[in-house]
C-alpha cells in the first residue's frame, strides 16, 4: 500500500517540540515532573516518515505530548549507543521513560495514533514498566570460552529451526539475508556439508531480486515470505555485507550472476554512496517523498528517477560503516581481482585515519559524536584493516589493527565481563546509567579480536577474544533467539584458520601473481602473510619456511606446512589438501561435528 493511502488528514496539531538526547536528560525531567518519549527513527525509515506525519501529526498525540512529556528524537544511525541497546525495537522504536528514567513501555515499528495516546495516557496514570519492558539481563560470564555440548545442541537447533524450506533463507516474515546465518552455512559447506551449500545458494539466488536493476545496490528486505515486497531503502550494513557476501560466493562457486551482483553493489557504493574525498556516507532513503514512495520511484527506469530527483543520501561520514564498506570493497578487489575496488577501500581507510581517529588507535563516530566513543567504531574498523593487510600485505594495516584491538581493550573491557558498546553511559539514572553490552558487539569482538591474534600471535589479543566469549557463553542460557554468530566464534576460537604465506620480494612478479591467486582462494576463515625478508621476520613468526631462490607460496594448518608451491594451479590443490587435513584433525578432536 503506497504511504499516501496510509498517511491520510490527520487533525491539525501544532509540531511536537523534539529536543536531542542529553546527557542530563532525567534530571530536566525530574525537575519538570514530566515522563520522557524516546522517538528512535533513521533518515532512511519509510515507517518513521509515516509515524512522523500521521501519529505525531494528530492533535491528541502532540498536545498530551506537549503537556506531560519531554520529547527526544535521536537518529539511530548517529547515536551507536541508543541503537544497541534499543535495537530490537526498531525502527522506529519508541521508548518511554519515567522521570528517574526507568523504562515503562517499549513499541516497535509503526504505532498508529489511537494506540500511541492510549499508550501515553496510560503510562501518565501508572508510570510502572509494562509488560513490554522485561528485567534485564543479568550475564554471568562463563569459566571457558568453550561452548558445551548442550549449548552447541540448543544453538544448533534453533539454527535450523529458522531455515524457512518454502522461500529460503533464515526468519520469517521479512526475507534478507541474515549475515551469520549465511556465513554459517558457507563455513559448513567448505567442510563438505551439502545442505548447508545448498542452503546458502538457495538464499544467495533468492536475494538476488532485493538488487536494484537500474542503479544497482541492494534494498533493506522483502515484507513478504517470497522475496517479492522489496523495502526500498539502501543501508550501507546491507550493501557490505551483501557485496561481501557475493564476493566470497562468487569465489567459491563460480557463478557468474554472484559475480554480477557483487559488481553491481559495487558501483552503486561508488556513484552513489561515496563522497568526493572517498569516504563513504550512510544510505539512501526508501522514498523520494511523502507523495513519492519506492513503490512508484524504484518502478522507473534510469531517466525517469532522475526526472523527478533523487531520495535523500545521508551524507553523515561515520567511522563504522566506512569499516564495513572497506570490508566489502576488500572482498570483491580480492574475488574480481578489481585493483579499483581496492584503491577505493585504502582511500577510505586513509580518509578515516585522517578524520575519525582518537588517540590511542581508536575511531571517533562522526565528526561531532553525542556521546562516544563507540565500540561499533572500532572493531568495524579493525576489521578493515585486517582485510587490508591480507589484500596487500602491508604491514601499516596490521599495524592501525594492532592499535585498534588496544584501544578496545583500554577502552571497553568491562572486568564484569565482555565489552561496553560505549565508553559512557546514555545517562545518569535508571535504565541507561550503564553502558550497554550488546550480544551481537560481544560475539563480533571475540571474532575480530581472535583473527587480530591469528596475525600477531600475541597471547593478549587472544585472551581479548576469550574475555569476550566467556561472556558469551555465560549470556547463552537467556536467549531465546537464533545466534548463528555464536557458532561461529566457537568454530574459530576452536581452529586455525586456512593459512597461506607467500614468500619472495613485492617486486617481484611472480610473487605478485601467487599473492593475487591466494587472495582469490575462497575460505571462510583465513589469514594470508606476504614474507618480503627484507622487512624483517613475519609479525607472526610461528611458521619456518625455509630459503628458496625464487617466489613460493606456502598452505599450513596449524605449525604444519607443505612443501612449496611456484603456480597458482598448484597453490589451489595444496590448500584443498592442507584443510581437507585440518578438517580430518578438527573431527578427531570435537565433541560435535556440526560446531
């Protein structure tokens, strides 16, 4: 239904005075003796736009507002800290607080007029939490990272029990590709699980149709089971992620539609989404009006959109999605073998360097954060640079990784356990006198952190990812929801990754052509080094490759290598051998082969 139809006449009402969020925000409110709404929204949200215009338009909503509440609107994509904790709930999500600042009543998505003034009018009489608000989570970090039998078992079952057999992919009733799900699956199909492979391409075709035929670039979802209802807007999360995604499907299986579709991201983040210094910006809005939805815009063809205009870009520069975009670039120049594509990601990365970072080797947010820092910053960041090394082999990379994975540390790490999502708090009372620990933030850390140690071989950067999976495992027994990320992390804080070294000089051709061909090898788990000897020895010297007079290229599991190998073909088989050996090893020893 086009959003004309759904906003209508709402009754005249004078506009609701939205103030920020502050710092100081329940003491004004209990000074006023006034409740506060929390308007969570994204400049992207086509519902925010409707909420905006049709609930908060109506004279009823803005008048008991204006009388007993303080109303705060906070962007979520600027506002890291609010939008883990209230995640869940959006978008957008509608939070109301009492004055001390406990939370009464929590909405998500749309909320038509009538139920919001009921809703309001009712948290004035009994400024008690509703049902909606559940205690919170209290999380015990587990003595081991390791998960249990009975933990793999419960995670592994609601994992399938999400695979929906009909349309594919993960969850109902909105169809996206959930990231860790397919990432899963991937991982397992390298093992050799079938279904799993077929589980992951199944998804990857169905997707297919969420990407822009005209200017490229993947819509948020489907609000339909069979993929058919695309949702307009286009996040930067999606487009990494996805661009990412079918790179590494590209990769794997060959498929010249996965190669397209990456290409065609791709050059949507480059003509559309990035600014004249090479940073990226946010997204791109669902609808060009309140008049013009997607559902008309998105039907034109090339000169019929631009005849019109264009939807709003939020041109917000944010450390965090230019990670995950640097992510995305890194794997499609890797897959594509596109030298483009990774020049974009180093400018970008350079761009962040130059204007997000904070000292102690930590990113800012924005270029004027509310609060912060933020941890999403920095660990999307330490990815990149991660990504940037294996795709280069410059050591400068591992090294901005290395002062990333400090700054967490330094930071972050709460001795209570796991990793704050903010260095402060969102306030000085209440629900939100705590930073928040957001599962997902724990899981992506022990991840992160894990790989840095891989490449370092540092024992402190292990214990971080431990430190954050402990707490991982300790939160398991409180979630009800699927938790694909947790396996994940549990199969590689358990294994090596796929390793390959190059050994020979940067300048040498032949040792261009072997690093090239070892980027290009799909593994969903991977570290890759590029031994120039007259840098010195590897920063993670675990492996002795012996003196060779001319470029090799080396595939290892674990402190076992192979022989040398002078041609891409041969580099190919040699890592097949080296995991097919690893995996054999890694089924000895588990209690659980689907892990």
């Amino acid at each position: 239904m086009l959003a004309g139809a759904l906003i209508g006449s709402p009754v005249f009402a004078e506009p609701i005075s939205w103030q920020g969020w502050r710092q100081d925000l329940f003491a004004r409110a209990k000074a006023e003796n006034k409740l506060v709404i929390l308007d969570l929204e994204a400049v992207w949200c086509h519902w925010c736009h409707v909420m905006e215009q049709k609930t908060y338009g109506d004279a009823a909503v803005s008048e008991l507002i204006a009388q007993k509440y303080i109303a705060v609107r906070a962007d979520q994509d600027a506002n890291p800290d609010l939008s883990s904790r209230y995640g869940d709930w959006g978008w957008p999500a509608t939070i109301v607080f009492a004055p001390d600042g406990t939370e009464i009543a929590k909405l998500r998505g749309f909320v038509e007029p009538e139920r919001m003034a009921a809703l309001l009018n009712a948290a004035v009489e009994d400024p008690t939490p509703g049902p909606s608000v559940a205690e919170a989570l209290k999380v015990v970090p587990a003595e081991t990272h390791t998960l249990g039998k009975e933990q793999l078992g419960a995670l592994n079952e609601s994992y399938a029990d999400a695979w929906d057999a009909e349309n594919a992919g993960w969850g109902q009733p909105l169809k996206y590709i959930d990231a860790d799900s397919l990432d899963l699956a991937v991982a397992r199909a390298e093992a050799g699980d079938t279904k799993a492979e077929r589980q992951a391409r199944r998804t990857l075709d169905k997707a297919l149709v969420l990407i822009d035929p005209v200017w490229g670039g993947v819509y948020q979802y489907s609000d339909k089971p069979d993929w058919s209802a695309p949702h307009y807007e286009k996040i930067m999360s999606f487009q990494a992620q996805y661009l990412r995604q079918y790179s590494q499907a590209y990769a794997r299986w060959h498929d010249p539609r996965y190669r397209s579709a990456a290409n065609r991201i791709a050059g949507y983040l480059t003509t559309f989404l990035k600014s004249p210094e090479g940073a990226f910006y946010v997204s791109q809005d669902a609808d060009l009006s309140h008049d013009v939805d997607g559902h008309v815009y998105y039907a034109l063809d090339d000169a019929g959109r631009r005849a019109k205009g264009l939807p709003k870009i939020d041109t917000h520069i944010y450390a965090r999605e230019n990670g995950w975009a640097i992510s995305g670039l890194t794997a499609y120049a890797n897959a594509a073998s596109d030298p483009e594509a990774l020049k974009a990601a180093e400018t970008a990365a350079r761009w962040v360097q130059a204007n997000r970072a904070v000292p102690g080797g930590g990113f800012r947010h924005g270029a004027d954060d509310r609060g912060g820092p933020f941890l999403g910053d920095t660990l999307a960041m330490a990815q990149a640079f991660l990504d940037l090394y294996a795709a280069t082999g410059d050591r400068t990379w591992l090294a901005s990784a290395e002062g990333a994975g400090a700054f967490i540390a330094k930071t972050f790490e709460d001795e209570d356990g796991g990793f704050t999502s903010a260095a402060q708090a969102e306030g000085d009372s209440g629900a939100l006198a705590k930073p928040a620990k957001s599962l997902d933030d724990q899981i992506a850390a022990a991840r992160v952190l894990n790989l840095l140690a891989q490449y370092t071989g540092k024992p402190g950067d292990r214990d971080l990812a431990l430190h954050a999976m402990r707490y991982v495992a300790g939160a398991l027994p409180e979630i009800e929801r699927p938790l694909a990320g947790a396996l994940l992390a549990d199969r590689e804080l358990s294994a090596a990754p796929t390793h390959m070294t190059v050994v020979g000089p940067k300048s040498d051709p032949a040792a261009r052509e072997l690093f090239a061909a070892a980027r290009a090898l799909p593994a969903s788990y991977k570290r890759l080094d590029w031994w120039d000897r007259s840098e010195g020895r590897l920063p993670n010297p675990d492996v002795d490759y012996p003196e060779i007079d001319q470029p090799a290229a080396f595939a290892c599991s674990g402190h076992l290598c192979s022989l040398p190998t002078f041609t891409a073909a041969d580099l190919k088989a040699t890592v097949a051998q080296m995991d097919a050996m690893s995996l054999a090893d890694s089924a000895k020893r588990r209690t659980d082969p689907a892990r």
